[in-house]
C-alpha cells in the first residue's frame, strides 16, 4: 500500500512509519520541515508541509495521488509561539479530509486523544474534538482512535515526564489528578496496521487504554521501581504549581514542555475508558505497565535520561539567564568598570565601543538561546564568543589570568556546560 503517514517525525508517527516501511508498505512522510529530524524517517517520500498551514483542500490534493490510505498522527498540546491548537488539530485535518474524499482516499485513520468527546477542558480537548466531528462527517471509512497516556522506551511527552519524576528525590503532588490507563506504544503501533487492512472495520471510534487504572503517583511509582529508586516524598504542592507556570514560559518560547496549563487541565479528568470494543475488534490484549517494564529492564542510558530530563530546562535556563546578565551588567552598571579596564589596555581608544558592542552581544546570544527555534546557533556563538573572549583578554590584559575571582579560568565550564547544552538539546 501507499501511505501517507502526517506527523511522521512524532512520538507516535516515527514508530508507525518504521513499522510500517519495515512491513514493506510504500510510505510517504508528511513532516513540519526538512532536517535531520525528517531525514531518519524511514520514508520513500518526504514532504514538508505543515499541518497548521495546510488549511484547505487544495493544499494537501497534490500529496494524496495514488494514496490508498492516510494515518494522522499529528496534533499539539497547547498553543505557543510555534504551535496553534486550532490549526493543527481542527481547521488543518478538516482540510485533509475533505481532500481524502475529493481525491477517493477511503480509509483514513487519525489519532485524537481519550475523553475529548465527553467535553472541552481546555483548547486542547476542544479542538481535538472539533477534528473528529469533521471527519466523522465525511463520506470516508474513518477510524478515530483515541489512545490514553501512550508510553514506550522512547521517551517522549507523558512517558518522559514520568521518568524524570521518578528521577527527583521528591514527587510533586497531583491533588487533582484523574487516573490514567496508560497503554504501550508498540500496541498503538499494532492497532494502526489492523486497520489499515482493506478487511478491517470501517467508521468507529475506539478508546485506546491500558488493563489497569492506576493514580498520577502510582505510574510514576512503577517508573523509580523501574529506574532503581526509592519510593520518594510528595513536594509541597506550590513547588507543583511553579513547575506548570515555568512550562509556559518555555512554551511562549517555542519550547514544547509537557507540564504546561493545558496539560494541567487535561489531568484533572485523567485519561480512563473503555478498551473493550478495541480489544474485541483488533484481538490486542493489552499489557500492564508493570508488565511492559519488567519486559525490557531499565539501561544506564535510562537513568541517564531521567536524571538529565529536568535539569535540561534549568541548564538552558540558567544559561540564557547568564548571558543576558552579562548583558545588563555591562551596559548598565558595570559600564564604567568595563571602560576602566579596557583603559588599562593597548585597545583603550576603543574602550566604549568595544564594551557595549560586547554588551550587545551578550544580549542578541541570551536571546537566541531563550527563543527555541535560534538556540542551537545562539549556543554555538556563546560557545565562539566565549573563546574570543578568552584569546582578546589573554592578548589585551594577561593580567586577568591571575584575578583570584578566575574571569578567565571560568570560561572552561561554561564552555563545558554549552558542549553538554548543545548534547542535550534535542527532544526526540
């Protein structure tokens, strides 16, 4: 067959195309935009095209010739400087439908999530909805799968923020959180090739869980058991309620944290349903996430993950904070020092504009490394600019070598940590 697989680059879309490039299926990726990211799907075509953008017809119609049948696994969270809500979850796949049936495309399978169609709790949930009802009046053969908190050993979103909770010594209290019925990956994956069968059922809609309802505390309980950890202490719920807020500032920022006020509303209604009808249609049984852990014991390369998940978002965090300091410092307070040094050196004519050109870009790195999309080359210039700075002082003032405070000596760990922020920075 010929698929068009949307969202391929994603948690759940990369794991259906390697699935299904693997059963030998002639796969076409559809991905936000060409890079590395897109260059490991396994694809035979990809194409760049963004599912925000993408809201009407005429725009997916030259993608669908010869397609015999669409999986959409795309979707966002919450809205954000690069993410809309309603774009990528309501007007984008309504586009897609209606050119899927204009162009004879049948068999169309989208993911929505658990709960959406017994009312909006937040955007998310809203427009999530409103996508399945344009699909649903479409004169396709549509399966809607609705799958709970989706885990595997890619880590990724829900699965990576209960592993770096299991992680911290302490467990952020979830007072109002549902119960969740997590479900396994490679079962969602499974579920996709069942129904991509011409055999299959057509026009349902199917929530997509896990055997056992367990508490916030408890998937993150299997997790530390998984990990090594001991059992940890709840954390003062303000620590909790910090953490969302921090979440969205990132996502202001570009970034695409887990823990953000949607995600918050989200979880108060927890994410239970009723597998029975999936299980009955696919023949899928399935496993416990106590079961699905003990299967694949958790590697050094695990732990790793879950110690360094959260402590990302404060390297960046600290990091771009350190740079518009510097910043600030030298363009405010610290100018007159800074001219005062400078005066002491063969560049003293130079003196003001050489501080506040450095002020200023001091200030343009913190900058791009706080927006998402410039941080990798905001970090590769801090990591330049950092060693101009130590050849220009070693050249122009050698006496800053002997500074007790260490000015120059500094600037090997934080070289250090911008190598370790440039290791880390990817997402998936």
């Amino acid at each position: 067959m010929r698929i068009l697989i949307i969202g391929a680059t994603g948690f759940i879309g990369s794991a259906v195309a390697a699935r299904l490039k693997s059963d030998g299926h002639e796969l076409w990726a559809v991905t936000r935009r060409r890079g590395p990211l897109a260059d490991r799907v396994p694809a035979d075509r990809r194409i760049e095209l963004d599912m925000a953008r993408a809201t009407t017809p005429a725009a997916w119609a030259p993608h669908l010739e010869g397609v015999d049948a669409v999986v959409n696994c795309a979707g966002v969270l919450q809205d954000g400087a690069a993410d809309s809500t309603s774009a990528a979850n309501r007007d984008g796949p309504a586009a897609l439908f209606a050119a899927c049936e204009a162009a004879g495309v049948r068999r169309v399978i989208h993911f929505s999530a658990m709960g959406v169609d017994k009312g909006g709790l937040s955007t998310f949930s809203d427009t999530k909805r409103e996508g399945d009802a344009a699909l649903t009046a479409r004169d396709l053969d549509w399966v809607i799968l609705r799958p709970s908190v989706v885990v595997g050993r890619a880590a990724y979103g829900g699965g990576a923020l209960f592993r770096s909770l299991a992680a911290l010594p302490f467990l952020p209290r979830q007072d109002q959180a549902g119960d969740l019925q997590v479900v396994q990956l490679d079962e969602v994956v499974e579920t996709v090739r069942f129904f991509l069968d011409p055999a299959a059922p057509g026009r349902v809609a199917l929530e997509v869980a896990g055997p056992e309802r367990l508490s916030f505390e408890q998937v993150v309980g299997a997790y530390r058991r998984w990990l090594g950890y001991r059992p940890a202490r709840p954390a003062p719920a303000l620590f909790t309620g910090l953490m969302y807020r921090l979440g969205d500032v990132a996502g202001a920022l570009g970034w695409r944290p887990p823990i953000r006020s949607n995600a918050r509303r989200e979880m108060v209604r927890g994410a239970v349903g009723d597998n029975s009808a999936w299980t009955r249609i696919t023949g899928i049984q399935p496993r416990s996430l106590g079961q699905a852990l003990m299967a694949e014991p958790a590697s050094v390369q695990e732990r790793w993950f879950a110690n360094l998940y959260l402590i990302k978002a404060l390297v960046f965090l600290v990091f771009a904070g350190f740079w518009l300091a510097t910043a600030f410092i030298s363009l405010g307070p610290g100018y007159g020092l800074g001219l005062e040094i400078m005066a002491r050196t063969p560049a003293a004519p130079l003196a003001a504009p050489a501080v506040i050109l450095g002020g200023l870009a001091d200030l343009a790195i913190g900058l791009a490394i706080a927006w998402r999309r410039t941080t990798r080359l905001g970090l590769i210039a801090a990591l330049l600019l950092s060693f101009g700075y130590l050849v220009i002082g070693s050249v122009l003032e050698p006496v800053l070598w002997l500074e007790p405070l260490g000015p120059m000596t500094k600037i090997f760990p934080i070289a250090a940590l911008n190598l370790v922020a440039l290791a880390i920075l990817d997402d998936r």
